[in-house]
C-alpha cells in the first residue's frame, strides 16, 4: 500500500520555490498496524500518480497550472487535515495508486474496500455542500443531479467507503467539519437505505440477505458500467479481476462469485423494472431497488412467522372452517400437521454451487418447499410479505427436475399475480430452473400457500 506521507507533503507546498526535486512524499507501507487516515471524494479535475511525484521536475509554469487544480488543492487540504488530527500518513486513490500498472491497480481495486476497513478515520468530503451543517433534508432544486442529496451519496465507489470505515468525518465545501457518521447514523440512513446498525457497527452488526446489500446500490452511479460491480466486490467479501469493457457481464460475473461463497437465496429476489428475457442473475444492482427489506430467516422462524399469520387471519378453503374455526379442534390438528410438515420440508439440506453448467440448486428430494425469506408484515396487513419459494413447477413438468422460483406478494386486494424470474439455462440434476416468465393470477396468498403446502 502505497501511502502520502503528510509532513514531507506540507513541507514541500510551503516551501515551493526551495523544494528537494528527489524529496519523497509517497512510502511503501503494510497497511495493518499502519495508522493513516484516508479521503473519500468525488473525482473531478484531480491530480494523479505522475503529476503528484514529478511536481517539482517539472517547468514552473506547468507545475503552478497542477497546483492550481481543485483536486492539487483537496490532497493538501487532507493533508492539512490529516496533520491538525495527529496522522502522519494519508490515502487518497487519485495519487497513491500508479495506474500505468494495470496489476497495481486490479490489486488496489480488490483490497480498497480493507483499506479504508483500517484507516483509523475516513475524511468524507461533500464538494456541492456550502452549509456549515449536514444537510437532513431532500433538496431537488440544489443537488437536482443527484436525487436531491449531495451527490457524494449517489456514487458507486462510496458506498463501500462509507461503510467500511469505522469513523467518518464529512466536510463541506470549504472543509469544514459538518458532522460524522456515528452521530448522522439516523439521517444516514433515511438518505442511503442502510441501517443505522450498519452504520454505527459495520456489515457484522446486523444478519444481512445478499438483497438487501445489493438494495443499497441500486440508485447509485458510477461513470464505468463495470464500476457499478467492481464497487461492491468488498461489501461481499469476493475477488475477481477486472475487465473493463464487458459492461453489463461484470455484475453477472459478481454475483456467480456470490453464489460460490454464499447459499443465499435472496440473489435471486430481484425485480428488473420492465419486462426482460435471459438469465435467472438481474443484470444491475437497480433490479434490486425494492429488496431493501428482504430478510434472511431460519427455518423453524419462518414456519412460525408463518403460522401465526395463518391463525390470526381468516382463511378460505376446506383448511379453514368458517364456523368457530378457533374452537374447532379439526382445525387446530389441522394447523399442527401443516406446522409439522411444513418444517420437516423446510429443514431438507439445500445448496447452490455454480459449475461449468450453471447454477445448480442440490436438495435431498425433488418436491421440495424452501421459503427462506422472509418480508416482515405490519399489524394491518399493508405492505407485501414477500417469500422466496422454490417449489415444484407446474404438474405438466414435475418429472423433468425442474423447479420454479416464485416471488409471492400478498395483495392489499384479494388477487394478485404471481411472478416467476426470468429464465435459467437448462442443466443436469437438481438444477431450479425456471420457465420463461409468466403471470400467473393467484388465489388469496394465505389459501394459496395452504394449497401448496397441503398438495405435498
């Protein structure tokens, strides 16, 4: 890890005209037990590699045009910065990375996210933000290119430098202190969908589905497509290199690699934003916009959960007695077999792998009912509660191993359609593929899973 040593940096501002030409302000450094403090930024007219390590070589006139830059000016004031707080080193990914080496560069995009995970603080600087404090409410007229927010939130490469940090400190334009994370956690998170906890405590604080990470970055941009997955490599703890110009293939690349180091089956929780044919993987993280409340639960949870909402609410079909159906002891014993089966299935060992073939979901049985996400519903039944099933397609094809990936919503009226995701290849074994997409109208949700449940 290449960092800027902050004094030898100062020194050579301050004194211009006199400055050692072979004086060295970057140093080869392991990054753990290493304290320096590191910038998070929007890139803009900014001053590279070449230009910060060959300032002094260069014609007088050439060097004041780079020192004159906006982004000459934000290195030496994090340097500033970095020296009234006590650290004597500083990262910043405009001059600390050589990028004429594409190795040097594939290795600081995959060990980013850990870098700013170990700096000791994260100076978070807002460029369009004039106020002396954090702005705490949507204003589209100012920051009209950005969702009405500072457009530091609305970048693909800060998000990870906004979580990993353990503290971050944010300037406005004049670098100003204008707040830190820990103590903006709630604001925080109304602007960005991420959950104080995560904000506070980082990525172990709080049980996360691959969903809802991938919900934080759905309204995000970057100015390289690849970029919108290169950013979230860290957020899920995976490597791969870098090939800019397949576009849209890096976020699928992304998510194969999620799928080898994760079972989890909110990957698939996605829902694009008009009709479209192909693969079962979204093709951006926007697929996901909606999945911020996607939950990962355990199976015995969930059958309770579920339960519980089939109790509390009345129920049509022969499941459900109509006359004194809480009294009816038929219908509790009733209750208690569908409990009983519906946990027993549940429980059958599953994992995706993806091999030369595809992806591949393995199950114990070839009927099997797996509804491990959960969308918590509130006491007046609004909202969705929205489960991730994959049961048997329909009965024409139940002996050719293929299964169905459903996303049930309950309607806030008595139909609603059920969507299956777009199509997977076919592969071999117990594959879960799914059919091309379709609409199916569906009963009432609660009858609807008593009937599936009910047919095993």
């Amino acid at each position: 890890m290449r960092l800027l040593d902050v004094k030898a940096a100062l020194d050579r501002e301050t004194h211009i005209q006199q400055a050692d030409p072979e004086c060295e302000i970057l140093k080869e450094l392991d990054h753990k037990g290493t304290r320096y403090a590191i910038l998070s930024h929007r890139w803009g007219d900014e001053v590279g590699y070449e230009e910060m390590t060959g300032l002094m070589k260069m014609e007088e006139r050439k060097r004041d045009a780079v020192r004159q830059r906006n982004g000459y000016q934000k290195i030496i004031k994090s340097c500033e910065q970095a020296s009234k707080d006590g650290y004597e080193l500083l990262w910043i990914d405009t001059c600390c990375i050589d990028k004429r080496s594409s190795s040097e560069l594939l290795e600081a995009i995959n060990s980013m996210y850990r870098w700013y995970q170990n700096a000791q603080v994260c100076y978070a600087y807002l460029h369009d933000v004039d106020e002396s404090a954090f702005p705490t409410e949507r204003d589209r007229d100012k920051f009209s290119e950005s969702d009405g927010w500072p457009e530091w939130f609305m970048r693909g490469w800060t998000l990870q430098e906004l979580i990993a940090p353990k503290q971050v400190e944010f300037f406005n334009k004049d670098w100003a202190p204008i707040g830190n994370k820990r103590h903006l956690a709630s604001t925080l998170e109304s602007v960005t969908g991420i959950p104080w906890e995560v904000l506070r405590n980082g990525l172990g604080a709080k049980r996360l589905s691959v969903a809802q990470i991938m919900s934080w970055a759905a309204g995000r941009k970057t100015t390289r497509v690849e970029d919108r997955a290169y950013s979230l490599m860290g957020l899920f703890r995976v490597n791969m290199p870098m090939l800019y110009g397949e576009g849209k293939k890096a976020f699928q690349r992304l998510q194969l690699k999620i799928i080898r180091v994760s079972s989890d089956h909110s990957i698939f929780a996605w829902n694009p934003s008009g009709p479209r044919t192909g693969s079962v993987l979204a093709e951006d993280p926007s697929d996901f916009r909606d999945s911020s409340f996607i939950k990962i639960v355990k199976p015995d949870k969930f059958i309770d959960n579920l339960m519980t909402l089939i109790e509390r609410n009345a129920l049509d079909g022969p499941w459900h007695p109509q006359h004194n159906s809480r009294t009816n002891p038929i219908h509790w014993c009733r209750i208690a077999w569908l409990r009983w089966r519906a946990r027993a299935i549940s429980h059958q060992l599953r994992t995706i792998s993806v091999t030369s073939s595809g992806i591949q979901l393995y199950c114990h049985a070839a009927i099997s009912l797996s509804p491990l996400i959960w969308y918590p519903l509130d006491p007046t039944l609004r909202g969705l509660l929205q489960l991730l099933v994959l049961w048997p397609a329909l009965p024409h094809i139940q002996n050719s191993r293929h299964s169905i990936l459903l996303i049930i919503k309950t309607p806030m009226r008595h139909t609603e359609s059920l969507h299956s995701t777009t199509s997977m290849p076919h592969t071999t074994d117990s594959l879960a593929a799914v059919p091309t997409r379709a609409s199916l109208q569906a009963t009432p949700l609660h009858s609807h899973l008593l009937q599936m449940i009910s047919s095993l």
